[in-house]
C-alpha cells in the first residue's frame, strides 16, 4: 500500500509532518509519498533514522496556508494538496492525508476525484470522542445547503464507514435537531426523520444540541452549516471554558496549587478528548480516500491519520457506499 | 407597574417562584401578580415576610410540566402560563414572567398577544455571558425555518434591546455563520449578509461557532433552528466535560485535594457563566413583554427575571420596534 501524505500541511510544518509520515511507515509497513517542497522535505529526513522506512519524495513547490481562500485553491496549480490528490486520481497513491487548511482540501479533491458512482454530495466527516466512545458527525461542513436525500446518503455512508472501519456492529444512526420528539426541527430535518424512519437502517431518532457527545448515537447526520456550528462551538466553549478557569485560578494562590495538583489527570483528560488522537476528518464518498488531519495535529496524529487511511482503504468502504447507492438509498427527497 | 409571576414554573416548584416573586416585589418597588394554584401559592405566602411586599394571587388550576408537548399547550385552557399570557393581553399585568417550559410560553404567548405591528415572528432571544460582557442571541429557537427578511428584523430587534434595556451603544450586530468571510455561509446567510451590510446597523460580518462567546459582537443574529443547536452544544459540551474532569479527577487523591482548593473559584466563575444571573430569554416582537427564566432558577434567578421584565416595560423597546418596522426594515429578502 502506498500513502500520500501532504509535507507542508498543518500548524508546524515539516518537522511535525515528515516526523509522523516516517513512523507511519515504520510502524504500518506502508511506503509513504510525502508531496511538498523536495529539498525540504529531504533535509527534514536527515533528522531521522529512515532506514526501515519506505520513503519518496514527490516534489510540489507550492503551498496552501491555514487562512488562504478560494482563489489560492484555484490559482496554485502545483500546491502540495493539488498533487496528492492527483496521486491518488492516477492509482499512484490509495490515499492521501493531509493536516492542511480544511476548505483547501475539501475543494480540491472534490474537483480532481469527484464524487463516488450514486454519491450526491461527498460529506466531510468527523470522528469526535463521546462519553461512550467515538462518533462520527457528517457533514461538519462540506455541504451547507442540503436536501433531504443528500442526509440520508450521508447517513448510509456513516452507517457503512463506522462497520467497516471502526468494528461498530448495527451502529445507532442520530440526526441533529432540536428536540427529541418527531415533531421537532426545521423543514429539511423532519423530511429526513421519516425517510430515516422508514429505511433499513438503525434510526434512533433526533439528536439534541446537548447530547452530540453523549454517546447515544455512532453517527449524527447533518447539513454541513449546523454540523459546522455545532463544531466550532465546542471548540469555542472549551476555549473559552479554560481561558476562564485560568483567568479565576490565578488569582488565588490555593487555586493554583490545586490546579497543579490536577494537571496530570487533566492532561490525560485532555488526551481522551482530543479528536488529533482519533485519525481527524475525511470525505465520504469521494471517488478517492482523502483523510484531513487536524491542522494543530503532532507526529502521534499524523501517524494516526495515515493508520485510519490504512484502514479505510483496507475496508473495502467504497465499495460497499457505491453497492448500496445503487441499490437505490438515494431515492427520496 | 405590575408583572405576572408563574408560580408553577421553575424545576423547583413554588418554592423557589413565590421567593423570587416576594423579593422582587420588595426590592423593586412594584406589584407581583403571582399566577398558578391559589391555595398552594397562600400557603408558601406563609413561610415569608410579606409586609413590606405588594402581592396578588391569580387562580390557574393547571400546570404545563416541563416535559410536556402541543397537546398540552392546547388542551389545558387554565394552565399558569395561559392565564399569565391573558393578563397581559387585557391590560391586567405589564409583563408576564416564567421559568416553565419554554416552548410552552413561547406556543402560548404567541398565540395569544400575537405580534407587534410590522414584525413577522416574535423571536426567542437568549442573553448569554461572552469574555466580554453579555451577548444577545437572536432567535435560539422559535422560529426554526426563516426568510431573510426575518432575520433582518431579529437584527434590528436585538439592536433596540441592547441600546434600550442594556444601555449598550450602537450595539455590534454578527450574523452566525461558518467562516468570517462574506463569501462563507448557506443561501439563508449569505443573502442576510448582503442585506445587514447594506443597512444602517452596525454590522460586523460573520461570527464563527468559535467566537460567540468571545465578545466580539452584541447580538448574534440566527434562525431558530442553528441558534437552538448552538446554544444545546454549548450546554452539552460544558456538562460533558464536568462529567469527565470529575470522573477522572476522582481517580487520584492528589487531584481529589487540587478540585477541593480550586472549589471557590469555581463557584465563582460558575456564577459568572450562569446565564440565569442575567434574567433569562425573552420574546422579541411579542406585542407584550413576557420573560422565559431558566427552569433552573433559584429564588433570585427568579428575582432578575422581574427585574428584566420591569426594565423592558419602562424601557419603550416595543414602542421602538414598532416604529423601525414602520420605517420599512422589512423591506428586505
């Protein structure tokens, strides 16, 4: 198996990007493409000790940056995420990872692969830490305006990625609303709720704001705008939850040594929590596996990025999402 | 002035509603009409000091409990929160206060004051602690399907509150979106962007999940159903993440000792963040003034949502809106 893996994507570079991609390869016995600036990337290799390790370099001199637009994607027609999805597009890779800006990502291998046989709209999907184990959300923010049929595509693909690739049996398909009862939710939502109700799948119901992270579902479906927001603001609360705490806590001396008194239990908390761990986001449905590490990922969660690509071409979940889009998931809405 | 109390709200019972209705007739200097079971209401009168407190019983032999649906909002023709809603339609009370089932005032209110002239939906307005100060949500879920144009007006709506009730000059309106770029947004959004921009607010783009707690704007602009899933994120990701730290911090003695010297900053911040400090939701556009407390609230939880009801009445807000919907704000979408 051969990965492609973006050397100049994420917050900190090729130090964190090439660090993780040699490991991957160490560990998974895979060869490893990493596509960037070649002389860079090569300089970075003398850091480690390669020699276990199926390396190759495939040269791309630009770069996306974490807050360019549209018009970059478009423009740079040698970026290091337009070359790693050509890869995959001519067979040369069976995967391609990056930790670059998400929307870059998105765009572009959206435009070079396009979307699997029966597939709508490609869905950007996360797996997130809940009380109970890990939970997929699609779309977090590839489609923003939806129709009925593209969220019950998108939970069928959820539904065949979390068996396939995580082990989960029968998983529990939730969709984000605003209330548990049948009745509750916007015109899309309550299309989608009896479509859901009335297919083979296991529909457990609605899925409230407040219990994204309780574990009552495997996968929550949503348009790409609400599974965004519901995103960002978890982000956001937990930020802001923290700068808070701090901000109290130091102004009392035995609040900051309780707080020390916490920090080793807080750290492993935080590990649980944080979805580097978990492999990141990727795109369902997409002629093509793309996985989008988190841009503030290290060498751990790069190297866990490339293992869920692994994993995911290992699992044969293409074919299965074109198999039952055949079969005729698409027909309502 | 004189404002109707739900005494059969609240997830504490009356216990909790006639203090805060008692306190608040004290210390503001005005009449409370306490609404709800009149013999359970004279009983819990007995427990407090009610000299110097000006107090009135008006009789609702039914409750809407907080887990109750439709139905219910119809059928029970004498439940506190209809009775409430009544006297303020017949001029009986200024303002109406409950800390029961929100969607139950929200149905019953709307259905019996209606809205003001010239506003096409009442909106559920939350006021919400940022590092800031105080942020005013705009709609977190009465209206879960919107028009531009009802977004237009949630803007302007929220403008007036915060200038008139909050005394916050020209007030920063954002619209909730997923990404700070015009560019970014669903249909609904980036047509509302188009409008605020071109109207005479003072309206500061896009605000991302991540930033609504950050400050950045006074009144965050939304459609009922991503201001509803926004703000249950947040209570879920908060409430989740205190089940973690506990259950991890429980682990350990040292940590164990770390959360009991940090206890009263905790606390502190918790009040901090406690939005039933802040008087609670209220409807915006209602032809009356009527005020949705926390079901949480405490006796002074309680009192604030008095005080907020009092404010908004000697603050001329409807007056106000009436009179900038006339002026064609709706002209929009």
């Amino acid at each position: 198996m051969r990965i492609a893996v973006d050397a100049m994507g994420g917050d900190f570079g090729l130090k964190v990007t090439v660090e993780g991609a040699v490991r991957a390869s160490q560990e998974y016995k895979i060869e490893v493409l990493l596509v960037g600036v070649a002389e860079l990337i090569e300089k970075e290799f003398l850091k480690h000790k390669t020699s276990s390790a199926k390396l190759s370099v495939v040269n791309a001199p630009e770069a996306i940056g974490m807050g360019e637009g549209i018009l970059s994607f478009r423009k740079k027609k040698n970026s290091s995420i337009r070359v790693g999805a050509q890869l995959v597009k001519k067979g040369e890779a069976d995967a391609f990872v990056s930790t670059g800006n998400t929307a870059a990502i998105v765009y572009i291998s959206r435009k070079i692969l396009g979307a699997l046989k029966g597939v709508d709209k490609p869905a950007l999907s996360l797996l997130v830490p809940s009380l109970e184990g890990i939970t997929l959300l699609i779309d977090v923010g590839a489609n923003v305006d939806c129709r009925p049929q593209h969220l019950e595509q998108f939970a069928v693909m959820g539904k065949i990625f979390m068996e396939n690739v995580l082990g989960v049996q029968n998983p529990r398909i939730g969709l984000m609303s605003i209330g548990e009862e049948e009745s509750k939710g916007n015109e899309l939502t309550k299309q989608v709720f009896e479509a859901l109700q009335a297919s083979p799948l296991n529909f457990i119901g609605n899925i409230e704001g407040k219990d994204i992270y309780s574990g009552k579902a495997d996968v929550i479906v949503s348009d790409g705008f609400t599974g965004n927001i519901a995103l960002k603001v978890s982000e956001g609360v937990i930020e802001t939850f923290f700068y808070m705490v701090r901000n109290e806590v130091m102004k009392n001396f035995f609040a900051k040594i309780g707080l020390f008194l916490m920090k080793r239990n807080l750290k492993k908390l935080y590990k649980k929590v944080d979805y580097a761990e978990y492999g990141g986001a990727l795109l369902l449905g997409l002629n093509g596996v793309c996985i989008i590490g988190h841009g503030r990922s290290n060498p751990n969660a790069v190297k866990n990025a490339v293992r869920l690509a692994k994993d995911f071409v290992q699992s044969k979940v293409q074919e299965r999402i074109k198999y039952e889009m055949a079969r005729g998931f698409q027909a309502i809405g």
